[in-house]
C-alpha cells in the first residue's frame, strides 16, 4: 500500500486525485484549515502522523491578478510553503511532486516551451511560481517531480468552464480574449499523469497539459457550443473575440504559453487527450452532476 499525502486537498486537482486514485493507495488530501503549508510545525506533524511516501503540493496562491497587489501572501504560499515542504521531505526521505505553471514562461516563443527553456515570468504569480520551483530543486535537486501545466479546470471549484458558462447565461455578449494562446487541461486527466508518475518514480522537471492549441477566445466558443448541444443551457451569449489590449488587466500574461510536453509523456507512456474531448467529458460530468 503507498501512502500519498496531497497539499491543498479542496482545490480542483487535490479533488480529482482523491477520486482517481487507485485503490493500492492509501491517499489522503488535507485542505489549507487542516494543514497550513508555510508552518513548518504543521507539516511536521502531518508528516510523522501520516508517514506518507510520497507529498503532492496542489497548494498554490492562483489568483494571478489579485498578487500584484498582493505580493506577500503569494510568496509566502507559492515559495515559502514548497520550500518548507521540500525541506521535510528531504530530511524524511519522503517522494515530492510540485505544480507549477506555464506563467514561468514569457510567451514570446513561436513553439511549445520545453521544461529546459529558459523562465522569464512577466507577473508577480509567475515570479513566485518560478521561486517556489528553484527553493524546492535547491532542498532536493532532480529527487523532486515539478510537473508544470496550463489553463486547469474541473467539474471541482472555480475555473473558467465554469465562469463562462454563467457569463454566457447572464449577459447579452461575452469578450473573450483572442491573442492568448496555450493549452486547456482537464484536472482529471492531469491527475491520472501525475498518478502514473508517481506509480513510475519518474522525477525532474516535466510539463502536462491536454494535446492541442487554442486561445481563450476557442476555449470559450468550444464551451458554448458544448453547453447548447448538452442541454447545459438553452440559450447563451454570442462570443466575440477582443485583443488584450482592450482588456487590460493588473497581471501581464503570456501572449503563447503552449508547453512541450513529449519528454514527460514518454516516460509515463500515457496517451494525450486533445482538449476539446477532455472539455466534452467534464461538461458531460456537469450535465449529471
């Protein structure tokens, strides 16, 4: 039986590892009131309570805009708590898998980001994302798993699936941003990776996201169109398509964020799902919800 402690077990991937997890495991995902990532003494405790072989930090500070304003409680979640989770990790012997982001990368690139192209992050989210990275490779080098992933959603929590489809519901047309392109990803399928990781012992850095490109601006018209073929709505708003500049935000993001994410699919030799099958999937997790 692995034992498998997951930080921030009430967000959307801690959820769907609870629900993908194989029955060899013994999993047990902790909520932010149940285990505080920046005190060492609570870690501590969960650590020789729980004796798990291996710790998966979900725990992050996401909401990108509101860190401008809010640099502290950013570092403190995205690069004091991996930090200090990595450190007791590495005193006890202890496996470690961090998330992190394609907000590590500036988007200035005209192909998909490989884990080895150089970090250049254009906002506080990106920077404390990036530190939380090389604070845990300083405590545990490639013994670490720092999976990077872009544009999560889930049936679980808030993402934007969920707000276009009330945005949809409720106002008369829906601007979506057409200039941003990277790669929607399915909390499900990220989960069932990082299962098969951890089952492989695969360590490093890697990148997972579901196959495919598309701008915020494709997203939104697949959810749309989906949710009227579902029956998740009967009517719903026209999308139509704005440059970032005329939606100017406190966060700078990444112009083209698509992530490489070969080397990390070979070593789990686990198939992509392309991101408009993986949407259909959840939003039919919705309908029979």
């Amino acid at each position: 039986m692995r034992t498998v402690l997951v930080t921030g077990g009430n967000g959307q991937l801690g959820w769907e590892l609870q629900r993908h997890a194989p029955d060899t495991w013994s999993l047990q995902a902790l909520p932010h009131a149940a285990l505080d990532i920046t005190d060492a003494g609570q870690i501590a405790a969960a650590l020789d309570g729980l004796r798990p072989d291996w710790v998966v930090n979900t725990a992050a500070y996401t909401a990108v805009d509101r860190a401008e304003s809010e640099p502290r409680q950013a570092q403190a979640i995205n690069v004091e708590g991996p930090a200090r989770l990595a450190e007791a990790c590495a005193a006890r012997g202890i496996g470690f898998v961090h998330l992190s982001t394609d907000f590590v990368f500036d988007g200035r690139q005209s192909r998909p980001y490989r884990p080895d192209d150089p970090p250049n992050p254009l906002s506080v989210y990106g920077r404390t994302k990036l530190a939380g990275e090389q604070a845990v490779r300083e405590r545990l080098g490639d013994d670490a798993l720092i999976v990077r992933t872009s544009w999560a959603y889930s049936v679980h929590g808030h993402n934007f699936v969920k707000t276009m489809l009330r945005c949809l519901a409720e106002r008369p047309q829906v601007d979506v941003v057409c200039d941003q392109v990277g790669t929607p990803t399915w909390a499900a399928g990220l989960a069932r990776a990082l299962i098969r990781a951890i089952e492989r012992d695969v360590r490093g850095i890697g990148h997972w996201t579901d196959n495919g490109v598309a701008s915020w601006y494709d997203f939104a018209v697949a959810i749309r169109e989906l949710a009227l073929q579902l029956g998740l709505l009967r009517e719903a708003a026209p999308v139509a398509p704005i440059a970032t500049a005329d939606y100017p935000t406190p966060a700078r993001r990444p112009a083209y964020s698509v992530l490489d994410k070969r080397d990390f699919q070979a070593a789990l030799d686990l198939p992509g799902v392309h991101w408009r099958e993986s949407l259909h999937s959840m939003m039919q997790e919705l309908c029979h919800g």
